[in-house]
C-alpha cells in the first residue's frame, strides 16, 4: 500500500471511527518515495490527489507530518517544480523534515503542538 492510500483511509473512510473535535489530530508519514497510488506511479493524477487531501486534513483539523528522504523528490505539473509530500505537510499546517529518525518525529509532534 503506497503513502496516500492511508492517508484518505484514515480521514475518509471512518478507519479510526469519527475524528473528536477540540483535539490535536496528526498523521505521520514516513517515506522515501513519491506520494503515488496503487500503480506506484506520480503523475498529474497523484498531483491533484494532494490537493484533494489537503482538503480533507484542513476540514478535519488534521495537521500532516510528513518525514524521509522522500519530501526531496520534486515534480513539475507544468508550472516549475514543486515538493508534493512538502506541499501536502505545509499546506495542512503540518510539517516536514528529510530525516526520519524517532527524535525527529518527537521533535515534529512537540513543534506542531506549541
């Protein structure tokens, strides 16, 4: 299962029942490849499919942090490069960082939290 997948699982499909209100609510993410579908491919599909997502967080109050050498791989849609994983972290209120060790995830969690 590739990163987006549970992604919209947890915020569309009721996978941890309803989200509380009132509450921090955050995902982390841990990769080191784009954020494609089930074919394992990025393209302009999985492009909007940030967009959609980011989306969802922001209407459910989650903040998306996204860790791993995967916020360095960039895609042009047309319009110059772009970091969609970054993207995806920044626009929800989230964050990012290229290392993925569990200070770093500590460090993210506590930020996001001040």
């Amino acid at each position: 299962m590739r990163p987006m997948q549970p992604i919209e699982q947890i915020m569309s499909n009721d996978f941890l029942n309803a989200f509380r209100s009132n509450v921090a609510k955050y995902i982390v993410v841990v990769t080191d490849a784009y954020p494609s579908g089930d074919d394992d491919q990025f393209n302009g599909a999985d492009y909007a499919k940030i967009g959609q997502l980011t989306t969802i967080a922001n209407n459910e109050g989650v903040k998306i942090i996204v860790v791993g050498t995967g916020v360095n791989l960039q895609f042009n849609p047309g319009s110059g490069n772009v970091y969609p994983w970054r993207e995806l972290a920044t626009n929800t209120g989230g964050s990012w960082n290229a290392t993925a060790s569990a200070a770093t995830i500590n460090a993210e969690l506590v930020a996001g939290c001040s």
